[in-house]
C-alpha cells in the first residue's frame, strides 16, 4: 500500500534525511545494510518531512509560526520562553489531517502485523536537518516511551511536532544557523526493546573525553535509557580496545561500576496517566542490582564488534544507542548518529591548563574535557531561574537536561551532582566546548551560592571544585610544529586516566610507568591481605575489603582483574609503543597505609634503605603479592595482546638478587625474551653504576633514576629541610656516575634512559645527556615540551 506521509525504516537509508531526518535515515540505513552482519535494529516506520508541512498547511498556522519567531528577543532571549510557548501551543491545538492519521493507522497496524498486537513503541523527534556534522540536535526535541495503541501513538505524534518549538530546539537552531521555517519534523515509531525488564545505554565509538580514537566506550544502566540519557544516574562503564577486538585478544581494558541509582520501566496500567503520556516511572534500584554490572563479558564483546561495524559502515566516528531486551536477552541498536565533537576536529593543536596552586577541594565529580577555569558560583534549581546566572558564572544545579541548553553558553561551568559522561548533558558540554564537572553527588550543598571557585577539569577523569580564585595557565601546543629529538623523549606515567590524553602529546612512549600509583588509587588493598584474607584480625579491615572486592569470589582476581585493566588503559593509549613498566616500588611505610597494610609490614627506622624493590619480591613476606602482579602483567601482555608492555625492577642491591628475581618472574611465568619480553633494572644505587657491566649481562635495559641515584650518591634526604638545599643532580659525582653507565649501556649494547625533573628544569643538564649519546628521557607530561626544546638545542650544538 503506498503512502504519502509515512515510510517503513526498510525503505530509507542516509540518502532520505531531507525526508525523514537523521535518527530514521539512521535507523534505517542500518536495517538495510548491516542486519546482514548480525547488528539487530527494532522495526518501525517514519512520518515524512511533507507530513509535518501538510500538518502546518491544513491548520493554516505556518505564517503566524513566523511571525512569532520573529518577535524573539535575539539579544538576551528574554521572551523566548513565551515565544516557546505560544509556537507549541499553535501545533497542540491543530487537528492531524485525515489523509496523514490513515497512513499513520495502517502502518502503525503493519507494524503490529509483523511483531505484537497493539506493539508498544517508541516515539521519537527527528529534525531533517537532525546529526548532519558539526550539529547534533541530540536531545533538542521529545521522545516518549512504552506507547501503546493507535490514539496514543496519534497524540505522540502531534506532541513530537510541537516539540520542534521547545526552547531549547529554538535556542539551538539559532545558536547553528538554521532557519526555523526550513527545518521539518519527522517522527519515527520504533518497536520498543523490553530494556525496562533489563539494561541499555549509549556508545561511543572513541573516548569522549579526549577523542581517542582506538577504543570503544559503552555505558549501560539498568532500566530503560531515558535516564542515561538524561545523565540522571551514574552508569557502568566498558573500555574496549579495537585493535585487540580485531586481533581477538582479549580487548576489555577497563570496567568500571556505576551506582545506577534508579530504574526507569514501564508504569503499571493503574499508574499510566495517558492524557500527558507518562508510560513509564522511576524506581529505585535495589542494592544487589546495583553492585552488579548490567552487562557479562560476551555482551560487551559482542556489542563491540557491532559498534565497531558501524562506525566502519558510516566512515566516521558515532554516538550510538543500545538496548538490551528482557525477554529474549537479545541486543539491540536503537539509534546511531555521528560524534560531533572530535570527529572532524584537528588533533595537533592541544590545550594544556596547568593550575599553578591548590586549594581547599569542596568537592569532585566526572571531568568533562581538560580545561580549567574560575568563576562565582551560581545555585539554580531550574531552567527557569535563568536571569539568576551572569556571563562567566559557573552554573550549579542538580541535574543538567535537554533544557538548560540555552543558558550553558553563559557559564564559564557547568556543575552538577547527577549525570554521567556520555548522558545528554555530557555530550552537549563537550560540543560546546564548556568545562563542566558532573555526577558531584553534593555541589549544591557543598558549594554556597556566591562564593569565588576554581574548577579544574585538567587532573584526569576526576574534576575538582576548589574554593577560591586559583592560580593556573593554559598554553596552546601545536605538535604539528614540534620536532621530535634523536634522544627519545618518553613520558612518566602514574594515572592512567590521564594516558589517552598525553597519548596525543609529542613521544616515544613512555620511560616509567609507576604501578604504585595503581595499587594506591584504583586498588586500595595490600596484596598480602587479599591472599591472606581470612587471617587477617581487624574486623573493620574485613569489612573495607569485603566492600571493595564485591563480586570476586577469589578476592586474588580483584587485584588482578583493576592492576591488568589501570597498566592496559596506559599501554593501550601509546600502542605500539614501548611503556615501561616499573614493578611496585612501595617502601614499607606506605606498603602499612594500604588497606590491612599495618598486619604485614615491617617497622622500619628507614625505610628508604629498608625492605623496598626487588628485595622484596622474592622475600617470603611478599614472594605471593609480587606473583599478584606477574599475573596481572601476564594477562595485560598475553591476553590482550600489549606487547609494547616491558617491565623494570626498582631497587636492585646485587647482581644475585636480579638474578633472583628474573628467576622468580620466569617460574611466575613471566620469561625474559619470550613473547619479546625485556625486563630493565633502575640505576638508582651507586653499586648499580659500579657492576653495570655484569647487571647488563642479565638486564636488557637501564633507567636511570636521578632523584634516588643523587640521594644516595650525595648520602642526602632530600625530604629533611636541614639538608635538602645540598641535592643537585648536577653535581659531578652524580654526573659521573651517569656517564659511566651510559658509556657501559653502549659497550654493552644495552638501551638506557633517565627519569626525572632535572633535564627539563635545567637546559645544561639535558646538553650533558645528550652530550653523553643517552637513549632516551623521560619527562612528566606538564615538562615535556620544555625538555624537548630542550633536547633539541643540546643536539644542535
């Protein structure tokens, strides 16, 4: 039956987004191309772009819909809620023309023919102008869900179309140079997925944050997506890693729980008030669900490799929907649109904010981009306190939507206490390029109205609000520009949220990679209390670890599982590079303020010469937490496939205790040489430099550790005050301790570099290494553009 205002998803592709808009063209692109590879999409059908004229026509509204339009305030917008109004009220109070309602009733009854009687829909907006690049009209008009039956469908459908004159849909038209007059309507009704008896979410087919393009991010929550959507609550997180996906490795680098505060379902029929088409609520999401994830390993494998086909498919990279149903268990795709934000962005110009100071933290949240700025902060409860915020205040509220998006472009940042970084409000701060920090939990209580703050987006994935007006500076690098040296410049790594981010940075790779950090932060627990969980005496320890490690019926594979996904985060970020992985280097005093530290460790009066690096390892007191790491190592390099991985020992007094150790890592399975596995040593230790030919013989590699090496070649503290003005790396004994090492690196044919400050601080320092023929120096990410420059005049002279 051919119809003149509707057309089945199977009959549009991305040729037809002037008929049926973006989301449908989408929709139905994918249908016709891609469910021949195993991507399910739910059927459906869309309205025309001629059905929403013919709607304006027949209720001869189109000329006073724009007269309206054009008595906005286009200055301070000061009337756009009335003209909002007023535009929708215009489309609300207009009949559907008979010949559109009979196209709508019989494919609306096709639908149900081909699926369920009377099939619960989504219906949805889709502007004909909807997700072209660099717009992405992405939550700018409504959806509703769970809608049952043809009247309902009916009056979703005229609500769909007033919702093309919501504030915010006016507000972004304007702020992109679209005329209201030639931007149409079209809405699709798409079979509902029973994701309210399971999970969904979003996809982005790079990092968000960053735009880093070798992996996948999937978030999922329980219930339907609406509330993802909407950042209301905090989803799980799936990092994947495409190369390894393709290479069928092992390729989920990181998982990370959310607290999926609510679910969001179908409302019960006693509760369905369908004169305003509330079909669904919100409920509360029981403890148990929300300590486990929404999604099994397979799943997320699966659903991968769907994204990764799709983004392949449209040739760029895109924002996707997915639903998991109920009933059957089955995946779906719900929606697909290109990512706006990095997609075609340059990425040699990088913007690097650094804050100078820090101050009183009030409180921490989701990082969105990597900026940093300051402002008064301004507490709104609604869109509707609006005239409250002045340009260059930072906008507080509890939850940012769909209609705040005429009153951000005012904020110097955003803050919010819900919302996660791939919900709506998420995506639209990143597009408009503003700071914000969300999911807080407390910044309306935590922050008072008034008050000077920092927010500071530029410390990783975790923002933090400071009081006050801080210190900080923004320089713009052009990596275009910059020459890379002979001598390779290499980066220190402790945060591996920060690794996609300075992947993008001008570098070889990474010299040290500081797994204590990891243990630190992302673990929390000492390994020996992880083995010896049962033994341990404090209840309360019991108790921190009992919460930390839920899930895990071997609290060992806890360790691993957060060890192998923080070092594959940093080696996925600079593959095929090299990343050096230094083994924990913990002294026993900060090994005790790990969680149940205090039962196993040492009292030591120095613990800085004390029980610390390879000493340990092979040690009765740890020999069982240093196989902890080796197997988290093993399954970063043999099963996800990170090669590029090589491992170094801290602290090694002997030639005999390397040996220990390399024998150690090869019955723990971790074999110099096999699978090109090369394990480095640090210089750090006056005997290290004396015997370097005989540790060259068993070590592929050195790297130099300046700070130790001076401390203990000089017999300073560089910690006491009393003493510390007397720490120079440039002194000549120190000097020459690293020149006769370099100079036995290179008789040996072994690589050696150094780790440390210095050789950015001082350009002399970095001529002596180059003069001396180093391999490489590696640099924290805030100097290494300066130790750069300074590598580059020192190989010039």
């Amino acid at each position: 039956m051919n119809k003149e205002f509707t057309i089945p998803f199977t009959q549009v592709n991305l040729k037809d987004v002037i008929i049926v808009g973006g989301k449908n063209a989408s929709l139905g692109e994918m249908i016709q191309n891609l469910s021949t590879k195993g991507i399910q999409v739910p059927d459906g059908f869309a309205t025309t772009a001629l059905a929403y004229w013919t709607f304006l026509e027949a209720n001869s509204i189109r000329k006073e819909l724009t007269e309206i339009l054009a008595t906005l305030d286009l200055q301070n917008f000061s009337n756009l809620k009335e003209v909002s109004t007023r535009s929708k009220e215009l489309i609300l109070e207009g009949k559907i023309p008979f010949d559109i309602e009979k196209d709508i009733r019989n494919s609306y009854q096709e639908l149900c023919e081909k699926t369920v009687p009377n099939v619960a829909c989504a219906v949805r907006s889709s502007a004909t102008a909807e997700d072209l690049p660099g717009a992405s009209f992405a939550g700018q008009q409504e959806t509703y869900l769970n809608i049952v039956g043809i009247d309902e469908i009916l009056s979703a459908f005229k609500k769909c179309l007033a919702s093309l004159f919501t504030e915010r849909a006016i507000k972004y038209r304007i702020d992109n140079g679209f005329d209201h007059m030639k931007v149409a309507l079209s809405v699709g009704i798409q079979q509902m997925i029973r994701s309210d008896l399971s999970s969904s979410g979003v996809a982005f087919t790079l990092d968000p944050d960053t735009g880093f393009r070798d992996v996948i991010l999937i978030s999922g929550i329980w219930g339907l997506g609406e509330n993802i959507v909407q950042g209301a609550v905090d989803p799980d997180e799936f990092i994947i890693f495409k190369p390894a996906l393709k290479n069928h490795k092992k390729s989920i680098i990181s998982k990370r729980l959310g607290k999926k505060q609510q679910t969001m379902v179908y409302a019960p029929e006693n509760e369905n008030t369908s004169k305003t088409l509330s079909t669904t609520i919100n409920r509360d999401t029981p403890p148990e669900k929300q300590k486990q994830l929404v999604l099994n390993d397979y799943e997320i494998i699966k659903l991968a490799h769907w994204l990764n086909t799709i983004e392949e498919h449209y040739k760029r990279p895109m924002d996707v929907e997915w639903a998991k149903d109920g009933l059957t268990n089955e995946l779906y795709i719900v929606q697909a649109r290109p990512e706006t934000v990095y997609a075609d962005q340059k990425m040699n110009l990088i913007y690097n904010y650094t804050l100078k100071e820090k101050g009183e933290v009030l409180t921490k949240g989701i990082a969105l981009g990597n900026k940093i700025t300051s402002g008064k902060a301004r507490i709104l409860q609604s869109p509707d306190e609006a005239d409250k915020l002045k340009e260059g205040e930072v906008l507080i509220t509890n939850l940012t939507d769909p209609d705040w998006d005429p009153i951000m472009k005012k904020a110097a940042a955003i803050i919010t206490n819900k919302g996660g970084r791939t919900s709506h409000a998420a995506i639209v701060a990143r597009e408009m390029g503003a700071v914000a920090i969300v999911g807080t939990g407390n910044a309306t209580t935590v922050i008072k109205d008034g008050d000077e703050i920092t927010v500071s987006c530029a410390e990783g994935k975790v923002g933090i609000v400071y009081k006050d007006k801080l210190n900080w500076s923004k320089d713009i690098i052009d990596t275009e520009k910059i020459k890379i040296p002979e001598t390779a410049p290499m980066l220190i790594m402790a945060d591996p949220d920060k690794a996609f981010k300075n992947s993008f940075l001008p570098n070889k790779g990474v010299g040290l990679m500081r797994m204590e950090f990891v243990i630190n932060n992302s673990i929390k627990i000492h390994p020996m209390a992880l083995i010896k969980f049962e033994d341990i005496k404090n209840p309360d320890v019991k108790n921190q670890i009992e919460s930390l490690t839920h899930g895990y019926d071997n609290k060992n594979n806890y360790f691993i599982d957060k060890l192998s996904q923080a070092i594959a985060m940093v080696a996925a970020a600079f593959y095929p590079k090299d990343v050096i992985l230094r083994m924990s280097d913990f002294k026993s005093n900060e090994y005790a303020n790990l969680i149940g530290g205090q039962q196993f460790e040492p009292k030591e009066e120095n613990p800085m010469l004390g029980f610390r690096g390879a000493s340990r390892y092979y040690s009765p007191l740890y020999k069982e937490g240093f196989k902890l790491e080796c197997e988290a190592v093993k399954v970063v390099r043999n099963e996800m496939g990170f090669t590029n991985v090589k491992l170094m020992i801290p602290f090694c007094r002997t030639v005999e205790e390397g040996k220990k150790v390399l024998n150690l890592m090869t019955e723990y399975g971790l074999k110099q040489g096999q699978n090109d596995l090369e394990i480095y040593t640090m210089i750090e230790i006056p005997s290290n430099v004396i015997l370097a030919e005989q540790f060259a013989e068993i070590f592929d590699g050195f790297s130099i550790g300046s700070n130790d090496l001076t401390q203990l070649t000089l017999g300073i503290d560089r910690d006491s005050e009393l003493v510390s003005d007397l720490f120079n790396e440039q002194n000549e004994a120190v000097k020459t301790l690293i020149s006769t090492v370099i100079q036995v690196a290179k008789k040996m044919n072994t690589k050696v570099g150094l780790c440390g400050q210095a050789p950015s601080d001082f350009p002399e320092f970095a001529q002596f290494l180059v003069e001396q023929r180093i391999d490489s120096i590696s640099f924290n990410s805030d100097a290494l553009i300066r130790g750069i420059e300074n590598i580059l005049i020192a190989e010039k002279q």
